[in-house]
C-alpha cells in the first residue's frame, strides 16, 4: 500500500479579519507540507452566508501573499459546494441517523438545563412522532437536521484518530473517539444551510487532506469529524492540532481584536519576517 502524498489546509472563515493566530496556524500548515513534503491547499469556509464578507475573503489572500503563504490551487470555496454537503447530508438521512429538531435556541437551552441526569452542556432529542413532524413540516416550521448521535456512535463502532499536535489537556497519539460527548450536534439548518463539521468532512476529504493542521481549541471537533468521515465512508486524515496565541491580555486572539490583525500589522509596518520570527518560525 502506498502512502498519499501529504496534504495539509488552512481554512479561514471570511467572517473578519485574520490575526496573528490565523498567521501561525498557516504557518504550521505550510511548515508541515514542507517538512513532509507535499502541499498545503486553501479552503474559504464561508458557508456561513450571513457573516461572511467578500471584503474579508479579498483580505485572507493580501494577508497569505504578505506572509509569504503559498498554496497549491485550485481554493475551495464552501459556498460552491454545496451539492456535496447536501449528498453527504442525504446518506446520513437514508441511513436512519439524522432527526428534524424544530426546538428554538431558548428551547434547546431549557432541555439542556432539565436534563434527565443532570443538567449537561450538550442537546439530546429524537424525532417527534411522525404526524406531530409531518404538521410542523406542513406548517413550514423552521427546524434543524440533528445527528441522533448515539445511534451514530453504535452504528460506526470503535474508532480512533491520530493527533501528531497536542489537544488542550496534552493529548497525543492515538486518540479513542468520544463524539457522544457532542451530543446531537446540528449539521443542517434551514437558515445557514449545511454546518461545519459536515462540510468539513466532506471537503477535507475532496482535497486530499491527509492531515488536519489547524488550533488545539478544534481538538473536540476531531471527534465528531472522525464519527462523520466513518458514516459517510471518507478517508479519515491525521491531526496536528496546535497551541493558540494568546493576546497581550492572555486571552485568546478574536477576530474583534483589531489592533492584532495581520492588516493592522501591516499598516503599522510590521514586516513578515518580524511576525514569523515573532511566533517562532
Ligand atoms: N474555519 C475554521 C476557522 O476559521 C477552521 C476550521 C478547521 O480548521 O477545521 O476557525
């Protein structure tokens, strides 16, 4: 069996301005292709219509050109594919695995705290019983698609990841999937389409992806992604999930933080080189 060769991304969502953090995950990234080499590839999360920005999209590419970023094209953009999501979102559907969720925000939040063992932090529902479904349909309620996540989990069986970073508690190696611990995560809605976590999957595996580079603080999501990508059949990547940087005041960089963005750097005439040296490259 041959090894594909190796495929990193970086996968900015155009919903503000990038910082030093998004500058050293595409780093990271880019090192990680270099050292094995093989090629980092670019992929515009921008599913989310109503926060994404084409004035953001047009700033991720001068910020990748000033930091010296090269990727192989062509960019995947996650608003043109969205045939796939919902192909992916219909073999989970025929599979039995997803469930409609027509609970508002403040409903999913009051479930949660009523919780039968305990208040959790994550929702657990089933579908509503098929008349009560076919009347709020009917009525064109607005719901969401939801993973019946322990059908999900008992369905695909033991599965692992291999984590080459670290997570947030230092974990490393091979890693037993716990994606129960997401609950019924929320892969579709009516008003953002297709969620994170399918689309991911679904593009992660259309670009080659042969490891995940990206903030220890998406560790969790590998769980999920893991489940997703045994369901829906998908080559599973490797992860190297890295530390964050942190801002002056110790908390992590957001993308209000104005002052840290790589255009603000720039203006102030911070020059690349600074910046790389700056977080160790
Ligand atoms: N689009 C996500 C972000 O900008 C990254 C998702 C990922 O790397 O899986 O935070």
């Amino acid at each position: 069996l041959t090894r594909p060769a190796y495929v990193t991304r970086f996968a900015p969502s155009p919903t503000g301005l990038l910082h030093k953090g998004h500058a050293f995950s595409a780093l990271t990234a880019l090192e990680a292709a270099r050292a094995a080499g093989g090629r980092l590839v670019l992929r515009i999360e921008d599913i989310d219509t109503q926060r994404c920005r084409p004035q953001y999209e047009a700033a991720i590419y001068e910020d990748l050109a000033w930091l010296g970023i090269e990727w192989t094209p062509p960019v995947v953009r996650q608003t043109e594919r969205q045939a796939h999501y919902l192909a992916a979102l219909d073999a989970l559907k025929v599979q039995g695995l997803l469930y409609r969720c027509f609970k508002t925000r403040k409903e999913v939040l009051e479930a949660i705290a009523s919780a039968p063992h305990g208040p959790s932090e994550v929702f657990r529902g089933a579908a509503l019983p098929t008349a009560e479904e076919a009347a709020l349909v009917a009525a064109g309620e607005p719901f969401a698609w939801r993973l019946a996540m322990a059908e999900a989990v008992g369905r695909a069986g033991p599965l692992s990841f291999v984590e080459h970073g670290a997570g947030p508690a230092g974990e490393r190696g091979v890693i037993a999937v716990d994606a129960g611990a997401a609950g019924d995560v929320v892969l579709a809605r009516k008003d953002v389409g297709v969620a994170y976590h399918l689309a991911a999957v679904v593009d992660d595996a259309f670009q080659g992806v042969t490891e995940v580079v990206r903030g220890c603080d998406l560790f969790e999501a590998a769980h999920v992604q893991r489940l997703l990508q045994a369901l829906l059949e998908l080559a599973a990547p490797d992860y190297r999930h890295h530390r964050l940087i942190l801002g002056r005041d110790g908390k992590r960089l957001a993308k209000r933080d104005r002052a840290e963005t790589l255009k603000a750097l720039r203006e102030r005439g911070v020059k690349p080189s600074d910046l790389r040296a700056e977080l160790g490259f």
